[in-house]
C-alpha cells in the first residue's frame, strides 16, 4: 500500500526530533480531519505531538481546545502532572476522548524529546509484535449490510477469515448490538424499537424465544465457518436482561468462544453494573468481556475487584490514555482478568498507540481492535506504519522516537477544512 510513493515533507521526521534542553507547551491545536478528531500538541523545541479521537466523535474540538489554557507553559515530558491537573474534568465516553487523546499527544512529545519510541517510557517491550483483532463492522460494513441471518453470518465470517491482515482473532456484532438482525424477525424480543439519531443501542428487553434461538444459531453458522484456526468474539449489546444473557452464554459453550461483549451495559452508557455482570460471568464457562465505555482507573476497580468479568477492554482513547490503561491492566492481571482493549474508529494515531501501549502490557494481554484508516486516503497522509500494517495477523513493533508516524504536511492539508488551515503551522 505505501510502496512507490514520492517522498514528501514530514512534521518533524523522527531522527531529528529529541529536545536540546528545557522544553515548553506553546500551543494545543486540534482539527478533523477526515472524521478523526486529531490533536495537535505544538512545543518551543519544534517537536509536535499528536493524538486521535474516534471518528465517531468530529464534535469534540471545542472540548479538546478547552484544556489549552491548563497546558500551554507546562513541559510536556511531565506527562504524569499535566494529566493529574486535567483528568479530573473529564467523563466517561464520549466525553473522556479529548483528555485521552491530550494524553497520547503528550507521550508522542515526550518520546521524541527523550529520543524513545513511547513503548520505552511506559516499561519497555514485553513483546516485539502485538495481535490486533479485526472487527467486522470496520473490515466488510461498508461493502456488506450487517448479517441478519445464519447464512449472512457464515458469510460474514467467511470474509473475515479471507481479509489480507491475516487476523487469527475476531469479532462480530449480534444480538442488541445489531438492530438489523433483532427486526428480521418479527416478536424477537418484548420491546419496542427505538428509531432516529439517538437510537444506537437503546433497544433492550426480554428476548422471545424465536429471538435467543435465533441469535444461537446465527453465532454458530459463524463459528462453522470461521473454522477452528481463528478465535471468535461477540459485540451483544448493551440491552440483555442476566436471564438470556446467562441462556445465550451457555448455549455457545461448546464454540468456545473468546467473549461475548456488552451484554448488560457498554457504549454511550456510564455505568458498568459489575454486580450485574458478575451474574452472568458466574453462570457460564463463556468469557464475558465489557469495559469501552469506562473512563479512569477509579471506574474499572468494581470490575476488578469484584470479578465481575473475564475480560476487560477500555478504549485507550476513552479511558484516559495509554498509562492509564497500562496500570488498570496491571491491576486486572493481578486479579486474573484478561484485558482486549476496545479501538475500532481510533484512527492511524489510535493503532500506533495501541501497538505501543500493547508491546507494554503484562501477559494478561489478548489483542487490541484494530482501526483503519477512514477514509482511505489516511493512509497517503501519513508515514511511519509498517507495510503491510498488518502481517499474519501480527504487528511488528517499532522503535522510532514517539509514536512513530509522521505527518506528509502537503498532502495532509489538501483535506483540511477551511477553520483549520493553521492546523500544522
């Protein structure tokens, strides 16, 4: 994908980046480009860092912006007393995407300024390639409609299971957290369909007979064809009640599955419910996994303390960055809870933080979910990814200072909207 491609200018290319002495904020930027929010943070040294929100999210700039005043003067190599000063006034998703991407910004200066890829400042590699998980909705929605039916589903998977990354791991929507396959069939659960833009998953209720065996059968045709050599995962909801939860867990036992997602809450929801998971996680073999919504450490200690999950996965550009994941990582590993963090629309900037942050983290690591570049020409404006991103179902590890990536400045701003023309000046 990147071969052949004419060289361009680069924002500060890594192997001249590292600071010459003290080293000051003098400006916080943030533009959308494409759909990605992108952060910019500006220092005094000519170092640059940058840091991406999901593109779910173009209408966060003004919140991003409104942390400038807190950050402009600091050294942003003090990563740990820029983010004491302003993580208390985030929120849970969608509204800890702007200090979380601040966050990952921060690390991208912080690294070019010391001469150190990020992996090194947050312990050094446990590992030289990190396993992303390919998510159906972003690898085939756009060419497919969302499977509604046991032989969709196969299909689903069997295209999943040809995609050129060579994913070893999957996951695919069901239940609640696919409106088309729940009103396929008449009556699948007793309930009313919510409908316009604030909709996305707010259907929920007892699931009608018809309804549960339906989406049993739709997860076994895509573990049939998905074949044994690649592990699958479920996105369910939010919206089941424990009842069919614990139903729909026990029957997939035998697929043996890798987990089964938001089933009780997730999303656009702040609240976890650990007692409530730990229902379900208690009542099956099944690895219950939720955890995309949650904002800081102090929100996912319920969840840990208590067990109420297998696996826990916050999004890096939700949760509050990519140290904070690392220690509730930790904190799971110590608890024997597995982590998979959630990423889907994170954006280039978003898979370049998982790869580092995901060559950090202790052994209870699984995968991260892998984000594309949206749109395509992402990747024309950026340089530093590997070619092939994805081989084998692997990412390999690098070691530039930073993050890594690199913007092609010319090509860039050819997609700048006409407010952010100063994004890279």
């Amino acid at each position: 994908m990147f071969g052949g491609r004419a060289s361009a200018t680069a924002m500060n290319p890594p192997e001249a980046a590292k600071a010459g002495g003290p080293i000051k904020i003098t400006d916080l930027k943030c533009a959308v480009i494409g759909r990605n929010p992108t952060v910019r943070i500006v220092t005094d040294q000519g170092i640059s860092g940058y840091g991406q929100a999901e593109t779910a999210k173009p209408y966060l700039k003004p919140m991003v912006l409104f942390y400038k005043r807190y950050l402009v003067g600091e050294d942003p190599t003090n990563v740990a007393a820029i983010m004491l000063k302003i993580r208390r006034m985030g929120a849970s998703k969608p509204w800890g995407a702007a200090i979380s991407a601040i966050e990952i910004a921060l690390w991208d200066v912080a690294g070019q300024a010391a001469g150190l890829p990020v992996h090194k400042l947050l312990g050094g590699k446990i590992r030289d390639r990190v396993r992303p998980y390919g998510n159906s909705e972003n690898n085939i929605g756009a060419t497919m409609t969302m499977p509604k039916t046991p032989q969709e589903y196969a299909e689903f998977a069997t295209q999943m299971k040809e995609a050129k990354e060579g994913y070893t791991l999957v996951k695919m929507p069901i239940g609640f957290h696919n409106t088309a396959m729940m009103t396929a069939i008449p009556n699948t659960w007793y309930g009313s369909q919510w409908h316009g833009p604030a909709a996305s998953y707010m259907d929920r209720g007892l699931m009608t007979e018809r309804g549960i065996d339906n989406c049993i059968a739709c997860a076994e045709a895509a573990r049939k064809a998905l074949g044994e050599d690649i592990g699958l995962a479920f996105d369910c909801g939010p919206g089941w009640v424990v009842k069919d939860a614990i139903r729909f867990a026990r029957a997939v036992e035998p697929l043996k599955l890798a987990w089964l997602e938001d089933l009780i809450t997730g999303d656009y929801e702040p609240y976890p419910k650990p007692q409530v998971f730990k229902q379900v996680t208690d009542s099956t073999s099944t690895p219950i996994h939720t955890g995309e919504e949650l904002y800081l450490r102090e929100n996912c200690m319920e969840l840990i303390e208590t067990q109420a999950v297998n696996v826990l996965g916050p999004d890096p550009e939700d949760v509050g960055g990519i140290a904070e994941l690392k220690w509730i990582a930790e904190y799971a590993d110590l608890h024997g809870i597995l982590v998979a963090p959630h990423g889907i629309f994170d954006g280039l900037f978003g898979v370049a933080a998982q790869v580092h942050m995901g060559a950090a983290l202790p052994q209870n690591y699984i995968a991260f979910e892998y984000a594309k570049g949206q749109p395509e020409w992402w990747y024309d404006i950026v340089d530093g990814l590997p070619d092939p991103v994805v081989k084998n179902g692997f990412i390999d590890v690098w070691d530039r200072p930073g993050l890594g990536l690199t913007f092609r400045v010319p090509q860039a701003k050819a997609h700048l909207a006409e407010e952010d023309r100063d994004f890279f000046d």
